[in-house]
C-alpha cells in the first residue's frame, strides 16, 4: 500500500517544515505545498500555524485555501489543524476581533486571563474527557504548549482533551473529520509522535475502507 499522502498547507505561517518532519518519521508521504491543486491530492491535509490569529487568517485566505478546506470537510476527509492552525478555522479570536476567521468550526477564540502567566509555554499534562481513538494513551501525558489563546467551541461535545491550565481549556478538539490541536504534537517527544503516528494508520485504513466499498 503506498504510504498517506499529507499536505503540509504552507500559507507563510511558520512551523511548516517541523510538521512535515514529524509527519514524514510517523510515517506519512508528507510534504509542504502552497498550491491548491497540488494540496488536493492528499489523504490528509495539515494546517500548521505560529503566529498572529488575523494574519494568519489572511494569508490563509489569501493562498485559496479556504475553498478547499470547507469541500475537504464537507467530504468527511481527514485535517489537522496544530495551534494557530486550528484557532484560525473558527470564526474570530480575540487577538485580532476586526479579523475573520474561516468559521468551519463553531465557537470562538479566547486570549488567557491575565491571572496566569501568559504566553502558556513548555510542557504540560492534558486530560482525556471524551473517547475518541485520535487521544489513545494521551490521557495524564505531557505536551509542548506555545500560546496565548484557546479555543473555546460553542458546544462542549466537540472537545476531546483539556489542559487545566489556568481555567482550564480543549486542547483536542473534534468536529466531524477536523482534529485540532492546541499543544504541537511535533515538538511533543514521543507522546506527539506516537499520536502522529496513529492518525497515520487511521487515515490509511480509512483509505483502505473507502477503496474497498467502491
């Protein structure tokens, strides 16, 4: 069987080439692209992300990807969205509220209280709330955290993972065939890479499924 196929979408917001890594030692074909069409022939499509909610927001738009992405979804294709990358696909933050989000996510981003040292940076533990096979094993595991905001979607049904941080906030989330990440599963160790590795063979077998039922 020939290896999945990830499409690192590079839309100029850092972080582009870590992923690819990451996703190339779990085993993914993975590569960086900017261009629509060749993005559209992936198993999976990758939203990587550092950076400012509204400029990543533009340049998102800006590259054409935003088309693809809601077709991608509206499909049930498999995507991950890792921190900034997950932020912009709900529709507003609180870093930059006069910017649009994508919002092919339902709920809205929210900046950390300032009681807390903010940005949250370095290692902490996240806590499984509901089962979902993309958090195998993750439950009281730590992860590598680099931000300021968090997702706070608009129904609790969506959220998969939590970190205590602070007031608490997802740091998995799921919606349909969109995972989203808070925490960088490619700076995690080996907690991040064994969960690429999973999405990998789950995306392979749900390739596998689907070209049996044709």
């Amino acid at each position: 069987m020939t290896p999945v196929r990830a499409a690192v979408l590079d839309y100029e917001a850092g972080n582009v080439r870590s992923a690819q890594r990451a996703l190339s030692r779990a085993g993914a074909d993975a590569f960086v692209t900017s261009e629509v069409e060749d993005a559209g022939v992936a198993d999976l499509l990758v939203v990587p992300g550092v950076g400012h909610f509204g400029q990543c927001a533009r340049h998102f738009r800006a590259a054409g990807f935003t088309d693809l992405v809601r077709s991608w979804l509206d499909d049930g294709r498999p995507l991950l969205g890792i921190c900034v990358g997950m932020q912009i696909l709900y529709a507003g933050s609180d870093e930059d509220p006069a910017a649009d989000g994508l919002g092919l996510l339902p709920g809205h981003v929210r900046r950390l209280p300032g009681d807390v040292v903010v940005p949250h940076m370095g290692w902490d533990v996240v806590r499984v709330v509901r089962d979902d096979p993309a958090v195998a094993d993750l439950d009281g595991r730590r992860c590598y955290f680099t931000h300021s905001y968090y997702a706070d979607p608009a129904d609790d049904a969506h959220v998969v993972a939590v970190c205590d941080y602070g007031p608490g906030f997802p740091c998995v989330v799921r919606t349909g065939s969109a995972l989203g990440l808070q925490f960088h599963p490619e700076k995690s160790s080996d907690v991040g890479a064994r969960m690429l590795r999973d999405l990998v063979t789950a995306v392979a077998d749900g390739r596998a499924a689907a070209g049996a039922a044709r």
